[in-house]
C-alpha cells in the first residue's frame, strides 16, 4: 500500500464530534497495551502517527486519523487495562457501543489480540456487538517475533477454537518485524470494498 498522506485529525467522543461521514472508516480495538498504535504505524509507515506508550489505557477517546485523503482510521481506546479507574471504564461501552451503531460510515474493526494471550470475556462482548450492527470484523494477533513459528502456529490453533473462527481468519503480524503487514492491508482493503447490506 502507497501512503502518501497520514494525518491525526481528531479526538471525539460523542457523535457530534465526529469527523463528517463522508469517507469509509476502519476501527482498530484491543486491550490496552496489546499494540493498536504499533500496527496502525507500522501500516502508515509511521513511526509515532500514534503515540505508543508504557503506561497504557489513558486516552478514552476515538481518535481520528485521514489516510491518502481516501479514508479514516480510528483508534479506539484500550479496554481490559486494571489500573484504567473505574469511571473510564465505564465511559467505555457506551462510547464505542454508540459509535459501531450510528457511523453509517464504519466498513470494519479490525480487533488485535496478543497471540500469546488467549482471548477473554472483552474480546466476545465486542465480536458480538460487531455481529449484532453488521459490522465486519478482521482478526490479528500480534507479536508474533515474541514466539517462535511453532508456537505461532499452536496458538492461532488455540485462540481460533476459543473464538469459533478458522485459522486462516487470523493474520499474524509483528510491528517489530513487519510481519503480515501486506496481509493485513489486503484484509483493509477487502472491507472497504464490500458491498454488504
Ligand atoms: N515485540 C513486539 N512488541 C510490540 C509489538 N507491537 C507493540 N509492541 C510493544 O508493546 C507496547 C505497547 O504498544 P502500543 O502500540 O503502545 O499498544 P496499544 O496500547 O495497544 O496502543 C510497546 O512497548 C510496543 O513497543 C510487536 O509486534 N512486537
Ligand atoms: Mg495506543
């Protein structure tokens, strides 16, 4: 994929924030800390587009981001982080519930799981809400450099059972390496192209 431009646009966290709804979106979700911004720069080719940071879970707001003026990326906050206080927590569900069911322009979430973490009750709330609004879904476990090919391999196995998909539904990619970079961007475009009702 050519980037020829990648922009931060804005924060929001009500609807009458939002950008205008006039490009096709992509949503990136995941625990905090998982490695939402490292693959949104790693596709931007970027190196801090998105902050990356070592004290997760403090930004609970969507963030926008305009890509080749063509579409928009947005970040949602990280969830599942304890030392995230409770209130933040709870502003949460309603924020992104509200915005998978009213952005008519939303093509798809991306949802990004730690390959080495198998997936819990967060990650089922939200494949289910995505089922419920019709909204597509692409699958990618991350830091993969962190295991060896072996393991790789037994963990999609595992977190494929645990989420009821098939394997080749899960993208393997490492930030580190830019591993499944191509992949993934394949997997974007596809979504931003359907015609689903
Ligand atoms: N080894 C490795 N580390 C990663 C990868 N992706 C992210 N990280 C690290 O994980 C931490 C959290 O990353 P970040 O992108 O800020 O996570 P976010 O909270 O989900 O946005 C940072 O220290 C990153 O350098 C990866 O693919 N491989
Ligand atoms: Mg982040």
């Amino acid at each position: 994929m050519m980037i020829r431009s990648a922009e931060f646009v804005k924060s929001a966290v009500r609807p009458s924030q939002y950008p205008p709804a006039t490009l096709p979106e992509i949503a990136f979700a995941g625990r905090s800390n998982v490695g939402k911004s490292s693959l949104i720069n790693t596709l931007v080719n970027r190196k801090r587009l998105v902050k990356t940071s070592a004290t997760p879970g403090r930004t609970q707001q969507l963030n926008f981001f305009r890509i080749n003026e063509a579409f928009y990326f947005v970040d949602f906050p990280g969830y599942g982080y304890a030392k995230v206080p409770r209130f933040l927590k709870k502003q949460w569900k309603p924020m992104v519930e509200t915005y998978l069911s009213t952005r008519k322009t939303l093509k798809g979430v991306i949802l990004i799981i730690d390959v080495r973490r198998i997936p819990g009750i967060d990650e089922h709330l939200l494949m289910n809400w995505l089922r419920h609004y019709h909204v597509q879904l692409l699958l990618v476990l991350t830091k993969i450099d962190k295991l060896s090919r072996t393991e790789q391999m037994k963990q999609r196995r595992n977190i494929a059972q645990e989420l009821a998909v098939t394997e080749k539904e899960l993208y393997l990619f490492s930030a580190k390496s830019g591993w499944g970079k191509d992949a993934v961007w394949d997997g974007i475009l596809k979504m931003i192209d359907e015609e689903h009702s």
